[in-house]
C-alpha cells in the first residue's frame, strides 16, 4: 500500500504540472484582435460540438453500465463508469486549453519560432500529463478500491468507448466540413481555401480540434491504461503482488521522466542541430534506464538478458540515426546553393524492386535536374 501511495502520488504530481502548463498558457496575452476573434469562433464551436457528443454518449454509459450490473458484478460497472468519465475528462482539458493555446502560438510565431515552440509544447504539455496524471491515477484508486487486476479492466473498456466515439464523431464532423468548404468556397463562391469568410473553413478548424485533441487525447487515454492493466493481469499471474505493482512503478517514472524533459525543449532561431544534445542524451539515458529503477524499490529484477539485448539495440539504432543526422547537416553545408535537397528523387534507380529512394539531389546526379 505504501508504494501504492507513492505511485498515487506522482500521478498526482503530474496534475499539479499539467494545472502549472495551463496557468502559462492562460497568462500569455495576444494583442491582435482579429486572432483573438477567430480564436474565440473556433474555441466556442469546439465546445459546443463536445458537449454536444458527450451528451449523447450519456445514455450508452448508463445502458452499458446497467448491463454490466446484471450480468457481471457492481465493480465490474463502477469501473466501467470511472474509465468512461475520466476519458472524458481528459478530453475536456486538453481541448479547453488547446483552443486557447492555437491563435497564442500564431501570435507568438511572429516573434520567432522558439516563442511559438514554446506556447505550443506547453500547451500539448496539458494535454499529455493530463492523460497519463487522470489515467494512473484512476487505475490505482480501481485497484485500491477492488484490489483485483481483472476487475479494473473494466476501467479500460469504459475509456476504450469513450475513445471509439469521440475519434470518429470529430474525423467524421471535419471531413463533411473539409468537402463542403471546398465545394461551395472554392468552386461555387470563388473563395480562396482556408478563408475565414466561409463559415465552412471555421467548422473544419472546429472539427480538427475535436478530432485531433479531444478525440486523439482519449484514443491515448485508452491505450495507456489499457496497457498498465493488461500489465498487471498477467504480472499477478507470473509474480503476484510484485507483478501487479511493476507496471504502475514503470509508468510512475516514465512521469517523472516526461515532467524533467519538458524543461530542455528549446530551439534555436535559425539553426540546425549538428548532432545529438545534451538534453536527448539525458532523456535517453532516463529513458533506457526506467526499467531498472524500480527494482531498488523491492521487486525483483529476475533475468535482465532480454533487457540487455533490448538496450543494446536501442543505443545502435539511437547511435546510427544521431550520425545520419550528423552527415546530412554537413552534407547540406558543402552542396550550399549548388544543390538541393528533395523529399523524393524522380530517378528510378536500378535496383531489384525499382522503388524510388529518398535521396538527397547533387549536380550531376541523373534525374535530379
């Protein structure tokens, strides 16, 4: 239970962080007006379609859960609500505080694009520790409640409906709105694309928030818990009480982890990164060894080969693409004005399968004109 408490704690924590990335994002002002005017029409439309889908999934809860009660157990429907609610909660928050930090991000952008960087990754930041705050944190309250992995699973199947609607609800919302702005803006009216003078264009903006924070923060809600309790079902039938603790000790310190890099995301106005940093390097370093640190804490660390093997592969992989990363950039310096780089070269090259490469164009290069 102790370490149940500490677990509960962190997530906890990770709130307090997600409510301090909000307060930044609430105190940056934006003085233009037409911003604030077209921020404001798309905030108060995604809103209004969330409310309007949560309204409806009100009553598949409640039949779902009923069910649940009389043909499983009242546990088994409390959990399934718990997850159904705190999936909806997530998505409330991150769409509440990503509405707001959009027209902030493109009013910081015509300042320089570590102001934008930063507006935009602290307000995503809400987003994400929400998630994994909300999640933790009511898987943990399930168990200690329960005190039964298979039990809580059913907290993931209330977060996995919540999630199934709300990402099809908004992709099928922005996509109707996508075609009608450019059947009647474009063809019919002779409106530029993406003008704000066709209301379609503002339900498409509409649309893509609903879809892709509400609708993708609950599609993440539902496969990080539902990976924890997955987790703790099959650590309970291997090692018992310390295979159900494992994975909520994993996931307590991937927060951890999360919460420190926040603090090294910069950019430099301008430049291009020659090659690995210190912060990836620390992130990575904290990030290959998360698996290890919770053996300190009492569960045993049982055979490390697959482990080893694991991090071998992934220090090779993460070494390769730093110097790949490190050759391009001085690939880029010598060609200068000479070249230029390509997303995919029209040469067909003379392999076996005859796919086009990803290359990088140089004079001379045949097709690369």
């Amino acid at each position: 239970m102790e370490i149940l408490g500490i677990i509960g704690g962190i997530a906890v924590v990770s709130l307090l962080y997600a409510a301090y990335a909000s307060s930044k994002i609430n105190a940056f002002k934006v003085d233009h007006d037409r911003i604030n005017e077209l921020s404001g029409i798309i905030q108060s439309g995604a809103m209004a379609f969330l409310y309007r889908e949560y309204k409806a999934l009100v009553p598949f809860v409640v039949i779902v859960a009923a069910l649940l009660v009389w043909k499983i157990s009242v546990p088994s429907a409390v959990c399934f609500v718990s997850g159904a609610l705190c999936s909806a909660l997530t998505g409330y928050i991150g769409m509440k505080v990503a509405t707001k930090a959009n027209g902030k991000t493109a009013y910081a952008a015509m300042s320089g694009m570590n102001g934008a960087l930063t507006v935009a990754f602290t307000g995503g930041s809400v987003m994400g520790m929400a998630v994994v705050g909300v999640g933790l944190l009511g898987v943990v309250a399930m168990y200690v409640l329960f005190g039964d992995p298979n039990v809580v699973t059913a907290f993931g199947f209330g977060a996995s409906s919540i999630a199934l609607f709300a990402r099809v609800g908004g992709g099928i919302y922005t996509k109707a709105a996508d075609v009608g702005a450019d059947l009647v803006g474009k063809v019919e009216a002779g409106i530029p694309e993406d003008d704000p003078r066709n209301p379609a264009v503002i339900a498409d903006n509409v649309g893509d928030n609903v879809g892709d924070i509400a609708g993708m923060g609950a599609d993440l809600f539902e496969s990080y818990v539902n990976s924890i309790i997955a987790a703790m079902a099959i650590g309970s039938m291997f090692a018992g009480m310390a295979g159900v603790m494992y994975p909520l000790l994993l996931a307590a310190v991937g927060i951890i982890a999360s919460i420190l890099g926040t603090f090294f995301v910069r950019v430099k106005e301008g430049g291009i990164r020659k090659g690995p940093s210190l912060r990836s390097w620390f992130n990575r370093a904290l990030y290959d060894n998360r698996n290890i640190l919770p053996h300190p804490l009492g569960i045993p660390a049982g055979d490390l080969t697959l482990f080893y093997r694991g991090r071998i592969g992934s220090r090779l992989r993460h070494t390769y693409r730093s110097h790949r990363v490190l050759y391009i950039g001085r690939l880029r310096e010598r060609q200068g004005n000479s070249g230029r780089i390509r997303d995919r070269c029209s040469h067909e090259h003379p392999c076996r399968s005859r796919r086009r490469h990803e290359v990088y164009s140089y004079p001379g290069h045949p097709g690369c004109a």
